[in-house]
C-alpha cells in the first residue's frame, strides 16, 4: 500500500465554452475499472444527444489501468490530452469524461486537444483533490490522572486523535502516519513515563484538503 496518493474529492462538473462549442467535464473517484465504465455510461446516457462523451481513467494505486476514448473525435485529439492531465497531476483511481455540443466552428487538432486538456484540468480544480495518507491507529490506555497532561500534548502536537474512551481507564486512539509510529510510541512512553499501555492497531487511510493550481 502506497504511504500516501492524491485522487479527486469526490464528483464535480464544470462547462466551458470554446468557440460556441460546449464542453462539460465530469469528474469521479472510481476504485475499479467496471466503476469507472459504469460512470462513463451514465454520462453518454444523460447527454445522449451530445455530439461527443470522451474520456480518460486511471485506476490502481500503480496506475495499472490507464485508458482513454476519442468517442469520435480525431484520433488523440480528446481521450489522450484528458489522460496526460490525470498523469501529470498523478491523480489515482479518478474518471473524467467531457461531453461536447458541437457549436458549428471547427477547431483544429491543435483546439481540440486544448480544449480537452483544459476542460479536464478546470474540472478537476472545480471538483477538489485529497491527499490520502496510509495512518496506523495507535490506542495509548492511561490511569486517569494521566488523562489532562497526555490529552493537551497531543491536541498541541502534530498528531489527530480519534477517539477518546472512558473506562475503567482510558483509551485513546490516535492517527498516527505509519513511518511515524516508532517515534509516537516512543514519544508517549516517555510523557507517561512508561506507565502507558501502547498498541498498533489497523492501518487505514485518511484524507486531507489539497490545494490545486487554478
């Protein structure tokens, strides 16, 4: 598993318009490649009228799976400018397909290839991109009179806790990034005084806001 990538947030539209010609670009997270066709077929279905529904995806965390469709246009006129972009900006499992309505001025290999390139790139912006870090959670269990002092440390650290669970004694589950765990385990048995009981648990990932390049 790969200690951190960058993906789309989630779904996103955004049209542009290049001489009279609309371009709409759809934007989707899809983890397989049956997902990333599924979305490309609703799309032709609700703009089965348009004149083109292009696209482009990258799927795996290893970009296993890349592929791209003209759907019509000049060969490497539309899919494959769509998926330089995804390549560029390295998005992972990500889907984009641009719808076209034709609005009767034609534009050259060189426009469409612009336009298509940068249709996908607006709507990623518009969309948002994460950035998904591998985290382990680690559970610290302290006596109560630890509770203050460990709880104020970590929330003016560098590290996110989770959950806090109060028991017969305390339980607190805290993100930590995996290359990070050696130094938090030993970073909190050293606040505790080794009096903490300090376990790894599940790897899972999390995301966090990033700022793309308008």
């Amino acid at each position: 598993m790969l200690k951190q990538y960058f993906t789309v947030k989630g779904d996103g539209e955004h049209e542009i318009i290049i001489q009279k010609s609309r371009f709409i670009a759809h934007v989707h997270r899809a983890t397989t490649e049956e997902e990333a066709l599924n979305f490309i077929q609703e799309i032709k279905k609700k703009h089965w009228n348009a004149t083109h529904n292009c696209s482009a995806y990258m799927i795996g965390q290893q970009n296993q799976i890349q592929k791209a469709n003209d759907d019509g246009e000049p060969s490497g006129t539309a899919g494959v400018p769509m998926l330089e972009v995804l390549k560029k900006r390295d998005l992972k499992d990500t889907v984009v397909v641009v719808t076209r309505y034709f609005g009767g001025i034609k534009l050259g290999t060189g426009g469409l290839i612009r336009a298509y390139g940068k249709c996908t790139s607006e709507g990623i912006n518009a969309t948002g991109v994460v950035e998904r870090k591998l985290m382990s959670i680690v559970q610290t269990k302290i006596d109560y009179t630890w509770l203050g002092k460990v709880e104020n440390e970590l929330r003016s650290s560098i590290y996110q806790i989770k959950n806090i669970n109060y028991l017969d004694h305390v339980e607190i589950e805290t993100f930590v990034e995996e290359e990070q765990t050696e130094e938090f385990i030993n970073w909190m048995t050293e606040l505790t005084n080794g009096q903490a009981e300090i376990i790894e648990g599940e790897a899972l990932y999390l995301e966090f806001e990033f700022e793309v390049n308008t």
